[in-house]
C-alpha cells in the first residue's frame, strides 16, 4: 500500500481528499471525498479541534470507498497571502568537463539556490523549477544526462509563515495524519485544469472558492506571479443573506439555484426571511448583489496583470476559471464580456471518468497536488531525452530517490 499517495486540498468551506497510485505518467484515482470544512477561514487553522475532525473524516470517506486503512503521509494543498513567491538561482560546478549532470547534480544546485536570506519566521514549503543553464546555454528543462561545466538552477522559492505551518501541521497530527509536503493551491490548480499549450501561450488561472479568490499567470511555460483576494462565494451568500434579510443557508440555495449573471434569466425562489415569512425572491434582485462582487473579483485580476506589466489584452490564452464560485450561472460569458478576453471554465479531466462533472471542479486542487507529485518524481528520472545505454545508470542513481515520496 505504500505508494498511494494522498493530496488534500484544505479549503475554507470543504476539505477535497484524493488517493491516487502513481505508476510512471498515469495516476489511478482509488479514493475520493468531499466534506465540508470546519476551523478554517481564509486559508488559515482558526479552530484546530474543528480543522482535524474534519480531516479525519475526509480520510475515514477514502479508506472506507478504498477498503483498507493508508499510510498516514499526506501532501496538502495551502494558500492564502501567506505564500511569497522568491526567485532565486544556485550554481554547481562539475568535477570534470565530461561528467554527465545526474540528479544529486540538480539537487545540490537546487540546494544552492536555497540559501538565501528570507524574512524572519519563514519557512520554504516547496521549489518551482524554471530552467536550468549548462555552461550558458539558457531554457534547459531538465539537465540529467547533459554535459557541461557549470550547472545552474533557476527556481522560485516559495515559503510560508512558519507559525501557520505549525498549526496546519498540528491538525493533522490531530487526526494521525503526518504531513509529508505542501503544494501551493494555485500551482496545483493550474497542474489540474492548464494545458502545456496554455501555459507557454500565457494565461491566467483563477480559482474563486469560498473565502479567497487565488490567482496564477503563466508564460513561456512558468509561473509568472501569483495573487490573492480575500473575497469569494461566502461574502457573496452574506451579501445576499443582509441584503434580502434571509438566513445563510437561504441565501446559499438562492445564490446557486435562482442566482445568475444572465441579464435576460429571471426566476423566483420562495424563501423563509428572517422573520420566518414565507418570501418571493427573483434572479434580477440577486443579480444585484452577486454582480458587484463578481465585478470586484475581475477588477483585482485586472489590475494584478496591469502591476506586472502584462496586460489583460496580451494573454492569448485568457482566463481559465475554477473553485466553486466558477460555477454561479453566466459567470464565463461574464467575464469574457467584461474583460473582452477568452475565458472558459477548467477542471481536471483526469476525474471525469469518476465524478459527474459538476463535482469535479471542487476537487482541481486535489489532483493538482497528486499531478505535482507524480511531475516532480519523474523529473529526477528519464524524462528529458537521455541516451539509452545510459538508461539502467541513471535508474541505479534515482534509486534513492524514488523513496522521496513513498
Ligand atoms: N452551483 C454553484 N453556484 C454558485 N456558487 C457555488 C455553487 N456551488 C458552490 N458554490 C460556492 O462555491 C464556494 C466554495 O467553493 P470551493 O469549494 O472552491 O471553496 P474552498 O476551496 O472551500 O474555499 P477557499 O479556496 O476559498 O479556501 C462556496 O461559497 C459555495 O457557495
Ligand atoms: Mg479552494
């Protein structure tokens, strides 16, 4: 059972759990959940006894549809505007010009280029590989097998404030769960739902949840910048909730049975006020309140791409949306119209084949996070194009390695 992995998305409204067996380039999916999330708002552990339960049972749903007990090692996806992204480069020399460039070459490189000074209470949670350089030559993927001199590594550091991290581990500990490596959410969410081609295009993925509102912008095939908004679907539902003077749990049904972006839609929904009044409530009334925020949430992607030079009108690939709040009706002909970009909704194909379609889109962080796992593994193998009698080799070098994540 050791090589199931498991990647946990932990959201401030559900908590997404996926088992999944990673065998070369595939990932079979063999376990799923969804349960909603207790003691987490905005990203960040506010009730630790409330975040573990929580975790528990999502783990308990998996085993149960899996039909045994797994190792207690998971991956968790995190993310709010804790995350700081740092660029930085190592370098390496070769012992002698003819040695080919092996992985414990790239790691001690990597190594390298994480020695930089970071502010204090700051932990790296994870390495974003940009491009290696071999003795000058720029845009190499992956160096292994190559020969050359001088071996750098260019990387994004990103790190996490080390108190949050400590809670975050704790409740997992909490549940008998140990924490085995993070993956930032809007990397994993742009791993599930991008395409390569969109990636190296430029595009710009967002992921609207519940409390936070997560941005990622590719090009030439890396991340360019992330960004966070604390607005998504719950500030939405208690708009509505003040506004037309009805319960949360109202105002959640009327959002996502009666709510629209669609000018032209109207229905109604009769609802119990807060006076426990029987009340008609139509789609142009919600529209009212759901606009302005949906407005607010393409405003900040706007003026994101505009802080990096990288305007809205030069991303060829668009948006592409995820997360729940992706899902209010009308809200990609929205946005497109607003923004005079493309935008089209993303989610992880590879579960399509288990989950209706609707579900998927809860679980892009998920998968994202296993994808991320099964990426990184191969890179330390024979991805790039290695000559085939070195092949057996480099298999005895990796050795070690393939235990990184088992
Ligand atoms: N059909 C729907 N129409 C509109 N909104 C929806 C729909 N389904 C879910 N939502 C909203 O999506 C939000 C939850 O999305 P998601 O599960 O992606 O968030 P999360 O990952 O828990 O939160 P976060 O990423 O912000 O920490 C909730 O606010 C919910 O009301
Ligand atoms: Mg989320």
């Amino acid at each position: 059972m050791s090589e199931i992995l498991v990647g946990i998305d932990l959201g401030s409204t559900k908590i997404a759990a996926l088992a999944g067996r990673i065998e070369g380039e595939r990932i079979e999916i063999l376990g799923f959940s969804l349960v909603p999330s207790q003691g987490i708002k905005y990203g960040n552990i506010v009730d630790i006894v409330g975040a573990s339960n929580s975790i528990a049972e999502a783990m308990k749903r998996i085993e149960k549809m899996i039909g045994t007990k797994l190792e207690q090692k998971v991956i968790v996806g995190i993310g709010n505007e804790q995350i700081m992204i740092t660029p930085s480069k190592g370098m390496v020399i070769m012992k002698n010009r003819d040695q080919e460039i092996n992985s414990q070459d790239v790691e001690r490189a990597i190594e390298a280029a994480k020695i930089i000074p970071l502010p204090p209470n700051r932990e790296i949670i994870y390495i974003i590989k940009r491009e290696f350089h071999v003795d000058g030559q720029n845009n190499i993927e992956n160096p292994i097998g190559l020969v050359g001199t001088r071996l750098e590594a260019d990387i994004l550091l990103v790190s996490y404030d080390n108190s949050q991290l400590k809670n975050i581990k704790n409740a997992f500990e909490r549940a008998n769960l140990e924490v085995e490596g993070f993956v930032p959410k809007e990397i994993a969410a742009s791993e599930a739902v991008l395409s390569s081609q969109e990636k190296k295009l430029g595009v710009a993925l967002v992921d609207i949840g519940g409390d936070l509102t997560t941005l990622a912008i590719y090009q030439d095939g890396y991340v360019l910048s992330t960004g966070v908004l604390r607005l998504g679907g719950e500030k939405i539902t208690r708009d509505l909730a003040v506004g037309l003077r009805i319960k949360t749990e109202e105002a959640e049904k009327v959002k996502k049975t009666i709510g629209t972006l669609k000018k032209d839609k109207e229905e109604v929904l009769e609802v119990i006020s807060l006076q426990e009044k029987k009340i008609k409530i139509s789609s142009s009334q919600v529209r009212e309140f759901l606009q302005p925020r949906v407005e607010e949430i393409l405003e900040f992607i706007e003026k994101k791409l505009r802080d990096l030079n990288y305007p809205l009108e030069l991303i060829p690939g668009g948006l592409v949306v995820t997360g729940g709040t992706s899902l209010l009706d009308g809200f990609v002909e929205f946005a497109s119209d607003y923004l005079k970009i493309p935008v089209r909704r993303g989610f992880p194909i590879e579960l399509l084949k288990y989950l209706p379609e609707k579900d998927a889109y809860f679980y892009s962080v998920a998968i994202g996070i296993l994808l991320r796992v099964k990426e990184d593994k191969l890179n330390l193998k024979e991805k790039h194009p290695v000559i085939k009698s070195l092949r057996e080799k480099i298999k005895k070098i990796f050795k070690p390695f393939k235990e990184m994540y088992i």
